[in-house]
C-alpha cells in the first residue's frame, strides 16, 4: 500500500456557480487521523462532499491509493476504497440496526463476507449487538453516530471521512467517540477527519489543515497546531 492514501491537488469546487472551495490541497499518509478544522461557513462539510463525489469539482485532481477518482460518482466510491459518514448521522429510524449495517455492505455480494464484517462492527460497538433488532431510531444521539460509523466501516474502507462525529453529543459520549476513533487508526483505518470541536480534535489527530473561507491557510502536526497561540486564540476559545 502507497504511503499517500489521499492526495488532493489544487481542488477548486462549488454550489450552482458560486465556489466555495479554493485550490485546496492536501495529503493524507496511511494510517493517520488529520483533521480538518474551521468555523462554521469555513467549508469543511464541502470539502467531504467534494471528496466522496457529491459535489462535483470545478478543478483540480483527487487521488485515492494514487488512482484519480476526480468527479467519479458518489455510489462507486466505497468500492474504491472511500467512505464518507456525513454529518447528522443520516441513519434510517424505521430500519433495525442490523439492517441499516447491512446497507452499507452493498457493494459486497458474498453473504458471509457481510455477516463477518457485521460481526467485526458487533465487536467495536457492543450496544449495537446486544440491539440490532431494534429499530434505529431508538438509539440515543451516541449510539446513532456509532450506527452511522458501523455502517460506513461494512464497506472495510481505506480512507473514513467522518464530518462531524462529535455534533450534539454529550461530552461524555465525544469521549467515547474519539476513542473509538483512536482505536480504527489502531486497526489501520485511515480518517480525514472534519470537526468544530478543535481541541478533542487536535487531541486525537496526527496532522491538522486549518480551513477558512474555503482556502487552507495553516497546516502541521496536530500537537504543534495545538500550542500556536493564534491557534489556540482562535479555535480553541482561549486568551
């Protein structure tokens, strides 16, 4: 497996003519959690949707596992090696939850190869195996953002793009979260990770992009992105 898992160069993308994303570029190396971090408006959740093909790109090239999937279409991607866990979660409350688990393996045709990878997500969420005939939408906020991880995890990605995991949670549940998160970076999962919370995130990443108005504008470890005073003035809330 190459280093590089992603490798977006000079991505320009948009909304009905007007662009919101400019020349971004970044890399993402095997095995890392990076972050993405801004404001609200800063253009992170455009970023994913540009990535996993739900927005087209205006210019610019998108590299997975040094194969171009610039504008390839959304529902091809998992098959390549991607999948993006939007943000609100997007679960399906009137499915069980082993059957919203199923949905994100249709890729995969062999009936074993899903009831193994069922069994491998029962294992990171618990809560989800001891309810999987229940329907979804009795989970609480938490457990619904595992559901939405658990699914996207059916298709044994390469590359996770999670936006937003943290969003409504409480604090004690984004703890919980991000260790699930350290944990897949445990197991080999690369993430690109989007999320406001700009502290828990610089805590659990290995590298961080700082986005604002759609252009990058800082980049670097997360621990030394962590200890800039601007940083920290700016995104963290603190003087």
């Amino acid at each position: 497996m190459p280093d590089t898992v992603l490798d977006v160069q000079n991505l320009s993308a948009g909304y009905g003519g007007i662009r919101v994303l400019h020349d971004i570029s970044l890399k993402v190396k095997k095995g890392r959690v990076v972050a993405v971090l801004g404001t609200n408006g800063a253009g992170k959740t455009s970023l994913l949707r540009a990535l996993s093909g739900l927005i087209a790109a205006e210019q610019g090239i998108i590299r997975l596992m040094q194969r171009e999937i610039t504008n390839i279409p959304a529902h091809k991607l998992p098959a390549a090696g991607m999948v993006h866990v939007p943000e609100g979660r997007h679960i399906f409350g009137t499915m069980t939850i082993r059957e919203n688990l199923e949905l994100g393996a249709f890729t995969v045709a062999d009936a074993r190869t899903r009831h193994e990878r069922i069994d491998k997500v029962f294992e990171i969420f618990p809560i989800l195996a001891e309810r999987q005939g229940q329907d979804a939408h009795y989970l609480s906020g938490g457990q619904q953002q595992m559901l939405a991880i658990g699914r996207g995890l059916m298709a044994a990605p390469t590359l996770l793009l999670l936006d937003e995991p943290s969003m409504g949670l409480a604090p004690i549940m984004v703890k919980e979260i991000m260790v699930i998160i350290d944990r897949l970076r445990e197991s080999g999962i690369t993430i690109l990770l989007v999320e406001q919370n700009s502290r828990v995130a610089l805590r659990h990443a290995d590298y961080g992009y700082l986005l604002e108005l759609g252009r990058i504008v800082r980049e670097g470890c997360a621990a030394e992105l962590a200890r800039d005073d601007s940083i920290v003035r700016t995104y963290l809330g603190e003087v």
